[in-house]
C-alpha cells in the first residue's frame, strides 16, 4: 500500500537540511531502486523552486510500505529526523487515484 510521509521543518533548518541530505537522498535512492518512491521532494518556505536561504518548511514522500507500522519505522530512521530538521512527522495511508 502506498503512504504519505507528511514532515514539517523546524525554523532555520537549512543548515542541517543540507548537511544531511546526502544520507537522507540515499534512503529515498534505495526505495527507489526497489519501485516503491512515487514521489518525493521539499516544501520551499517562499514561492520558488530555488528559494535560498529562505529554505523549505518540509517535505513529502509518497512509496509503498507494507504496512503503516513499517512506513512509520521508515520514517522514524530518516537523517532528516536525525539532525533536527523535522519538527513533525506525519505518516498517512494514501490512494493514487491519477494520474
């Protein structure tokens, strides 16, 4: 079944967004490599696609888990998480209906 990790950032997290990116963009390679991600990007905290240092004020993921407890534990173990830069995380069930 597929899942919405819903995160939202602390303030002033671009620091340590970017400094565990590297970690955090090669957990989302693996789920990628297996056909599981269906998509998975950053909120940027101003209206761009490059917003500085304005930074992003989240971020979500959407891939398959075999259950909610799984995708909760995957999301618990994410770098991002790790360093600080999440305030929140949400994990929901999620119906692709389109496209």
């Amino acid at each position: 079944m597929l899942y919405a990790i819903i995160a939202t950032d602390v303030e002033n997290s671009l620091e340590n967004r970017m400094s565990s990116r590297p970690a955090h963009l090669a957990r989302l390679e693996q789920l990628k490599t297996e056909g599981r991600l269906i998509l998975a990007g950053p909120h940027p905290a101003i209206d761009s696609n490059d917003p500085g240092s304005a930074g992003f004020s989240g971020s979500l993921i959407v891939a398959e888990f075999d259950s909610l407890t799984a995708a909760q534990d995957w999301a618990n173990a994410d770098p991002f998480k790790a360093a600080g830069v999440y305030s929140s995380v949400l994990v929901k069930p999620f119906k692709l209906v389109l496209p």
